[in-house]
C-alpha cells in the first residue's frame, strides 16, 4: 500500500460516515481496526475519538466511551430513499417529451 493512502484513507471513510450520519438523522458509532474509530452525533459533529498519548488517531489501541442517543423516528431519505431523484428524472422526461412534440407539431404545421 501506498505510504500516503495509509494516512488519507481512514479519514475519508470518517467523512463519509459524517455524510451518512447527517443524511439519515441519526448517531454513528465508527469503530475500525485500524483506522480512525470515532462517534458521530446526527448533525454530523464529530465528538470523540480513539487516541494515544502522542494524539495519533489510526494504528493504534485503545477505547473511548459517549453516550448515543438512538433515533426514534425516520428522515424522508431513509423512508423513501432515491424517490426524489426518480421524481426529478421524469419531470425531466416528461419537459424532453413536451419539446420534442412541440418541435414535430411545428414541423407538420408548415
């Protein structure tokens, strides 16, 4: 592996879980083997993470305890997932259709 991506990579992973935990409305626990182990509050605020004594955060041992409050109730997202973007592909559609009729009509009436 790369010496750099040995570095980069856990807290892209971290990164993305702040996406999903935003997303979804609710607390992440992130633990790692040996990446960045981290709590994750539903507004994406990274609270605490695993760390030695020197403050390095992958590649080490080590434990870290925070209370989590668990969700009781779901996002539109998590409910109805990628419905939005089906809705906005056949607006899109449907205005495509309307443009290609209207061109054709056009075209027929001179």
């Amino acid at each position: 592996m790369t010496p750099g991506l040995q570095n980069r990579a856990p807290y892209q992973h971290a990164a993305a879980s702040v996406f999903r935990a935003v997303k979804n409305k609710i607390s992440l626990i992130c633990p790692a083997n040996t990446g960045l182990s981290c709590f994750i509050y539903r507004n994406g605020k990274i609270t605490k993470s695993v760390k030695d004594p020197e403050g390095k955060e992958i590649f080490i041992t080590g434990i870290k305890t925070c209370d989590v409050n668990v969700a009781k109730h779901k996002t539109f997202y998590a409910k109805y997932g990628n419905l939005f973007i089906f809705i906005c592909f056949g607006v899109i559609i449907y205005r495509f259709s309307q443009k290609l009729q209207n061109k054709y009509l056009f075209r027929k009436a001179q």
